[in-house]
C-alpha cells in the first residue's frame, strides 16, 4: 500500500531488557490536537461539506450520547474504532458486591478496520539515537492499574523512563499535570514525590480536576551526584491522561 502519511521517531534504549544494544522507537509527537482543531482541518484540507463549527457541534453531541449509552453497557463499533465498558479489579469471592474502593468501571478502546487501513499508508522516518536519554515512558495508576490512561487523584502512580531524577535548584524542577484544555499547571508537591530515582518516579497524583492533562517532568539532572544542568530541561509525555 502506498505512504500517504510519515511520522518520526527517535530511538530510547530498551529498560525493559538486559541487552545493552536494543532500541525502542518513540514517535516525535505533533502538538496535540482539539475537536475543533480537527473539524477546522475537515473543512481546509479535507473538503467537508459543512463548517467548522457545526461540525464540533455534531461531534459533541455524537461523543455525549456515545457516553450515555457506553454507561448503559451497550459497546460501540463506528468502524474507526471500537469502544466497550469493563470492570477492572478482583472480586475475592462469588458472592462480593462492586466496592468502588476496590472496583473501577472504565472504557477501553481498540482500533477499527477503518483505522488500520489508514495505518497501513504510514511511512515511519527512523531519525537516529536520541542523545539525552531524558524521556517519559510510560505511567501507571496504581489505583486502577491503568497503563497511560487514567489518573486518580489523592493516590500513588509510577512513572518510568529515562533520566528522570527531580533534581536542581531551579525553583521550576519538578512533575507537573497540565490541563489540555486551559494550560493551567498543577505541580506536585515536593513531599507527594515519594521515590525519586533516574529510571522512575513514585507520586502522589494531586488533586486535579476532571478533565484531560499531559505529564511534564523538569530537572537538572545530569546523572552525577551534586552536578546539575544550567538550566532545567523538560520532557514532556506524549500520551494525554484523564481524570473522570
């Protein structure tokens, strides 16, 4: 199938593996994008029949009534991607009743035919080495035990990658959730960074409002002990995290 589309990717060492020589590739990730963000690029590139604006209107309402029907236990299938409500948690015994202190409903979404369709057209740009190390990989809700997805305010999540010890005087250095929607920035407290360490962070997530945020980690960590970088430096996750 011919490359309609190339995105870039930088290659991470592997710490997930003993080996000293292999790579994971992690996409050089675009600025996130909004509905209107999207609609708006429907009408310009995409030729849409209708304008920008009716079209997030439709969207929302579609996404609202999705979520009604989602809660009702229905799953949904648009073709693009597929959408299913689960229970995550252990029940000790037959007779155990749903305990929300033990119990979490989420929706999981897989990707459709449509969709990996449009992914067989992707040309992947390999562009070397990245020379930091410094990278967000991956973070874990211990609650729910969601992987890059959820967050739970008031309780503890890992946060693994690479170079990632909160260190420095810069008085900016630390974890930070940041509202996708208003940029507001939600710092962790310095206390609430219970195990700080180069590989992961253990934190308390602070008490955020629902809505969408992105993980921002900034240090001067340079990986010896009482040296720092000039300045701060920031990674920045490339997955978007929810608070219901």
């Amino acid at each position: 199938m011919a490359v309609l589309h190339t995105i870039k990717a930088w290659l991470y060492e592997n710490l997930l593996t003993d080996e000293q020589n292999d790579f994971t590739a992690r996409v050089s990730a675009e600025r996130s994008l909004s509905v209107r963000d999207i609609c708006e690029s429907a009408v310009e590139r995409g030729g849409a029949d209708i304008n920008a604006a009716a079209m997030e209107h439709a969207v929302d309402l579609f996404h609202k009534e999705m979520a009604y029907r989602l809660c009702d236990g229905f799953s949904v299938n648009t073709g693009w991607y597929n959408a299913s409500i689960h229970i995550k948690g252990v029940f000790a015994s037959p007779a155990e009743a749903f305990d929300p202190g033990k119990h979490t409903v989420a929706v999981e979404f897989r990707q459709g035919a449509e969709l990996n369709r449009e992914l067989g057209m992707v040309g992947v740009d390999i562009q070397g080495k990245a020379e930091s190390g410094f990278f967000i990989a991956e973070l874990l809700d211990l609650r729910t035990r969601s992987v890059n997805d959820q967050l739970t305010p008031g309780r503890n999540a890992k946060i693994s990658g690479g170079k990632l010890k909160v260190a420095g005087t810069d008085p900016s250095c630390g974890v930070y959730f940041v509202n996708e929607a208003d940029g507001t920035r939600v710092k962790v407290d310095d206390v609430d960074i219970v195990e700080n360490q180069n590989a992961h962070l253990f934190i308390v997530i602070p008490a955020l409002a629902s809505g969408t945020y992105r993980l921002e980690v900034i240090t001067q960590y340079t990986g010896t002990t009482g040296k720092f970088l000039k300045a701060p430096r920031t990674a920045v996750f490339d997955r978007l995290l929810t608070v219901a």
